[in-house]
C-alpha cells in the first residue's frame, strides 16, 4: 500500500504553540484558558495514554506493531498455503477449528492456548494447495464452562461472512482466500484543503427499490460525485451489519465487508475508482458499541459477558441495545486499533469518520443529557476516561502512521480539545461535526414564522465554535432523513412536492420559497459554518419524503430505502435546478478556498430587513431572509475596495430562480467606512435571494465562464 501523502495539514488551524508550552498534556490550556482549573484531569488523561504508548512500545514493539493484529490473529495464510489461526478467548477451555474443509468435525482439529488465552492451530497444506478451500464456510468450537458446553461462534477477526435469508439470518464465515488478490491501481489522493463530504450509502443509491451494489455505486453514483465537486466520500454501512434496517450502526464483523454489496475486491474497486478521481474516501467507522448477536457476533464470544466487553449494566447500552467495549483491556485495544489499520491497508480508506463519539467519552453515553456548555460536564466522574484515551491513541496511531489521514468525531456534547493534538493534551481529531446547525434549522422550519427568523442566533449557531478546532457544516444529514422526520425540502413543501415540481406546473409561492430557503440554507451553511461541509446523497436535489429500510413494520419495503437519482436527471423537473445549484457551490469553493480560510467576519445582522452580510476569502455574501420586502441599493460594508461581481446568485434562473439580480452587474466600493468596514458597495436584494460578490481581478476572463463554473 502507498503511504499516504506526507504534507499533511495540521489538525489545528490556531498558530503552533510556542517552546515553553507544557508537555504534560496542558499546552490546551493556552488556546482555550477556561481549561485552567481542569489541569488535573487533563495531565490524568494525558498520562493514561503516554502509559499505554510505554506499555505498548516494552509489550509489543511499539504502536506500528501492535496495530498489526490482523497479521497475527484470525486467518493467515502463508507463502507455502500454511494457514494459521488464532483467537482470544481467555474463558475457553479448548478450542476446535471446524467447517466444511474437515466435514465439520468438533474434534480433529484442536487448538492449542497460550498463557494469554490465545488459541492457535497451524494447518498445513495439501498437496502443495491450502486445506481449507477458498470462500468455504468455518467456526471456532469453543468448549466452555457450565458442564462443558460448547460454544460455536464465527472468529472475531473474520475478513468475509454472509447471509442467506431464505435459510436465516445468522451470518455464516467464510475463509476468504482468492487466487488473485485486488492490485490498486491508484495512488491515494493528497489530504483535501477543503473538506466537501458526501455522505453515502452503498445500498440505497439507486432508484430502483433493492439493495444496490459496490459496482452499482462505483458506475453510477461515483461519477455523480465528481461532478458535483465534491472532493471526499464518507461511506456509512461497509462493516459488517446483521440488520439492514440498523443503518449500519448493529456491526457484528468488524473486519468483514458487508457482503449484502458485493465481494471485497468490489468494495477496493470502489475506492481505487475514487481514488482515480482525486476523491478521499472515509469509513464511518463505529467503535462506540456493538451488536449484541451472540451466533455471529463478539457478544459472549468465549461465553464469558466479559471478553470484549465490561461485563453487566456498564457493558450495555440502554437505549441502543447494544454491547459496550472495555477500552481499559489490552487485547481490546489491540483488536480495535487494528481494526482501524486493517481497513486503511487491505481497502486504502483514507480516513475515519467515529460514529457515536459522545457515548465512549461519557459514562452515561450523554442519555439524558443536555449539555449547557460549562466545563463541568467535560471533566469529573462522568467521564469515561478508558474512552477518552482510546479516541486518543486511536487518533496518535493515525496520524503517526498515516500522516494524511482525516478523523471526523460525531460529538453532541462539545468536549473541549477533541480536535487537538494529543501532544497538547488533546484527542486528536482533525474535524468534529456541527451538530446544532441542523437541529435548528428543523426547530425553526417546524415552529417559526419566516419573519420570525433570528439573525443574530443564526450566525451565532453557525460560528459559534472551539478556537481552534475545525467544525465540519451541515443543513442536513442522515439523521434529518430517517423515519419520523422530513428532509428540509419536505419540510419546506410538503405535499406540493408531488404535484408542482414539474416544470410546466405553476412555480406556486409554496415552490418558489422552498426551493429558495433550500438554496439560502446550504448557501450560508457551506460559507459561514465551518471548515468543511458535508451533505448527504440526494438531498442536495432535495430529495422528497425520508428514509426507512426494509423491515417488519413497514412490509419489508424498500420504497423509501433508495435514492432517486432520476428526479434531477429529469429535465421536466425543477429538482435539475437545485442540484446544479449544489454542484455550483461546490465548484466555487474549490476555486475560492473559504473552507480553509480564516472564519468571517460577519459585519450586518440586520433583524427587521433579515439581512446578513459577512467576508470570507476575499468573498463578500449577502443574504436577504425577508419574505416580502426586497431593497434597492441596499449599503453594505466591506473591507477590501474595488470592482465586484456576482460569482453565486441563489436567484439565477439556472437555479430554478425569479432570475431578478443582473449577473452582469459591476458593483463599485465608496470609500466611507460601513458597518464596521473601511467601504461599502449598494446592490439590489430581492426578497429570499442571497449573492455572493468576487473582485473583478479575483475571476477568470470571461465572468460567465465562472458562473458556468463546474459543468
């Protein structure tokens, strides 16, 4: 596998810290000095994870090492078809391989323990050809406690299972040996400057109601992609789940590919084709819990509550229904951290985004909890520090071994330093996710007025971030998609969605403001939220109604588990209109770099005429939020002078706009200081339109060019 780039950014956007920062995991406490009177618990946290590194480096020859476990454990095979075996199972008392290579035998082929509870056979070849057959099925026959049962499971670091429903659910291993092995054929691409993430999932993109495939995804939507600009797939789904419905999130195999998609050459296909395109691709990676299935899964896997997993109510997840990790045990690490290095080396992801961050950094796993932002509830009792460390080492391994690889966290709570180096004393993150944007744009659209909008909250929502660590920005994700809410074009226009976005339907106010607010929304989303951006497939057309997988409560219908890519394909369809939106958005960013930027200055919250204006990357936007009341050469500030023009127009009739602003418009500054700025331009601001002005000598000839940017 190729190194990743080594001119990795580093994950903190502040200045680096000076010579006489402390080294004791305190050197936060300089950028964010609320952080003094936790000091303690910041030096406790930081020494637990130095001790783990020392322990590690005199145990087992360090993290690189370490980190190798599936070189060690599960199925190996060697150069002569020997293939060894091994799994811990410290409450075993023997152990058998069986499978359809020795007729499922429970007693030819004994395993012998170590003083550790690793168990291990050596199987040698025949006639000069591996014993066990490629793709044919196996399980570890465990002889336990309690009158000598037996206890059959599939081997915790299996590469491949599969289910057969007509047969059952329970998942069967599968000993993945293929003739030829998947050679990539190109290089990963550098660590992206602006993050633009598409979320994904392999088995609803298509419009046809089934389970897509990897090959499906890499022909059809791939493609799709690209050519809306994004630079970075953040794949949900991939590790082995027992349950569609679970979106993913219930894995029972963590180093299986889920096999409902396709073969794992299918899956490294996918991400090499991305490659190709310049694309980063992330795993949605979830550490946080695990399915409680015992037949096909870690749960009991020695028969023990305890193998993988604190044993009793700590090791439970009470709403989930799921089983929780012990990140205090040391095999536990070993299987986890190489979890992380198993998918970054046989399928080259090129990073991770951490599902359900906030329930491994608390005891209580944040139920219950509305975090008000006081330090107190970072540090104290209710933090689970053995979490902590781990996101930590996890975090340090990554970025040591793969300098560009990007960590995402999913964190409702606001952990201070999760985006810091661990070196300062943080966890190590490059991104954390803006969680409250969403939430309150689905809070306003259900319980406000338009009029009743709040300019002052919405920026404040928007940039309201650690100094320091930078925030991923989304109007919407899965989350706002699944079953029981309404994506924001939904919510927007209900059921006008099914009789007015024709084309050659009356464009109905209803129409007219949803597709507006849509645009505005991702518009002031993608410019002020954050320092990456991250939208979730088809929503950036607005998908209609919301997501729900097959399942009993529903008919086992896949209606709602799919994306209808054909709607914006549809030139007869308005859908066309907001998903070239999308892509312009995308595509002016790459050009123009705010992602990556200093964060805006926002110089006009104007809460009666509902006017914003900020600057970013030399990029000034305007945005007028009121529903009836457009302004003529209406004064904004702005700091650099000289001659702008339009590079975003929401009102554009290729946008699906009234087409009111004149792109072609050349907006001089007066030198009189506004708002807080050294000069002002006048523009024209119809109502729900926002723009977003370039200086002349900053686009390429030809300004409509650049308007056309991307297609």
């Amino acid at each position: 596998m190729d190194p990743l780039n080594e001119a990795a950014q580093d994950s903190i956007t502040a200045a680096p810290p000076s010579q006489d920062m402390a080294a004791d995991g305190t050197g936060i406490v300089s950028l964010d000095p609320y952080l003094e009177p936790y000091k303690p618990a910041l030096q406790s946290r930081f020494s637990r994870a130095q001790q783990w590194i020392k322990t590690i480096d005199e145990t087992e020859g360090g993290l690189e090492k370490f980190t190798r476990g599936y070189e060690r454990f599960g199925f190996n095979v060697a150069a002569d078809h020997t293939i060894t075996y091994r799994e811990w199972a410290p409450s075993a008392l023997r152990a058998y391989l069986i499978g359809d290579f020795n007729g499922w035998n429970r007693e030819s082929h004994e395993m012998k323990r170590d003083p550790y509870g690793v168990y291990e056979i050596v199987v040698p070849p025949v006639s000069g050809r591996p014993a066990i057959a490629h793709d044919s099925k196996l399980k570890i026959s465990m002889v336990v406690p309690n009158d000598q049962a037996r206890a059959e499971r599939i081997p915790a670091w299996i590469k491949r299972v599969t289910q057969d429903l007509s047969v059952s659910p329970i998942y069967d291993a599968r000993f993945w040996n293929p003739p030829h092995k998947y050679t990539f054929r190109h290089p990963r691409p550098p660590k992206p400057a602006s993050a633009r993430i598409y979320e994904a999932h392999v088995g609803i993109s298509s419009p046809e109601p089934k389970v897509a495939s990897y090959k499906e995804f890499t022909h059809n939507t791939l493609p799709r992609i690209h050519k809306l600009g994004y630079n970075t797939i953040q794949l949900m789904a991939i590790m082995e789940h027992a349950y569609y419905a679970s979106f993913g999130y219930q894995i029972n195999s963590f180093f299986a590919a889920s096999s409902r998609y396709g073969s794992p050459d299918d899956l490294k296909e996918l991400v090499d084709t991305a490659h190709g395109m310049g694309i980063t691709v992330l795993l949605d990676v979830v550490h946080s819990h695990a399915s409680k299935n015992v037949a096909d899964g870690l749960n009991y896997f020695d028969n023990s509550d305890s193998a993988y997993f604190h044993e009793g109510a700590r090791g439970r997840h009470e709403l989930w229904d799921s089983r929780l990790f012990n990140y205090a045990s040391h095999e536990v690490l070993r299987f986890l951290l190489s979890n992380l290095r198993f998918w970054m080396e046989e399928y080259a992801f090129d990073g991770f985004r951490f599902d359900g961050v906030t329930s491994m950094l608390y005891k209580n796993h944040g139920i219950g909890t509305g975090f008000s932002g006081g330090y107190h509830e970072y540090f104290g009792p209710n933090v689970d520090e053995d979490g902590v460390v781990y996101l930590m080492l996890a975090n340090e391994m990554l970025h040591t071994l793969y300098p560009s690889s990007l960590t995402i966290a999913e964190d409702v709570s606001g952990m201070p330093g999760l985006c810091i180096k661990l070196s300062l004393g943080g966890l190590g993150f490059d991104y954390r996710l803006a969680m409250a944007v969403p939430d309150l744009y689905i809070k306003w659209l259900k319980e406000k007025q338009d009029i009743d909008w709040d300019m002052g909250a919405l920026c404040f929502t928007l940039t309201n971030r650690r100094y320091g660590e930078k925030t991923i920005a989304y109007a919407e994700s899965h989350d706002q998609a699944l079953v029981g809410d309404k994506t924001l074009l939904f919510w927007l226009c209900d059921a006008q969605m099914y009789t007015h976005m024709s084309t050659s339907s009356t464009f109905t106010p209803v129409i007219e403001r949803g597709m507006a607010l849509h645009k505005m929304i991702r518009l002031i989303t993608h410019g002020l939220g954050g320092e990456g951006y991250l939208n979730f497939e088809g929503n950036e057309f607005g998908h209609p109604e919301w997501l729900d997988f097959p399942r009993e409560g529903n008919g086992n219908s896949f209606h709602y588990a799919r994306r209808q890519f054909n709607l914006p394909d549809d030139d007869a369809l308005r859908y066309k209109f907001l998903n070239a939106f999308d892509a312009r958005l995308q595509w002016t960013e790459q050009k123009y770099g705010w992602l990556h930027s200093p964060q805006a200055y926002v110089s006009l919250k104007n809460e009666s005429d509902k006017v914003i204006a900020f600057e970013r990357a030399g990029l000034l936007w305007i945005f007028n939020f009121h529903p009836s009341s457009s302004f003529t050469d209406y004064r904004v500030g702005v700091d650099v002078p000289g001659t702008y023009r339009v590079v975003v127009n929401s009102d554009s009739t290729d946008y699906g706009g009234l087409g009111r602003v004149q792109e072609a418009t050349r907006y001089f500054t007066t030198d009189f200081a506004w708002n807080g700025r050294g000069n002002f331009v006048q523009v024209y601001l119809p109502t729900r339109t926002a723009v977003v002005l370039a200086r002349e000598e900053t686009m390429s000839e030809g300004w409509k060019s650049d308007m056309a940017l991307g297609f």
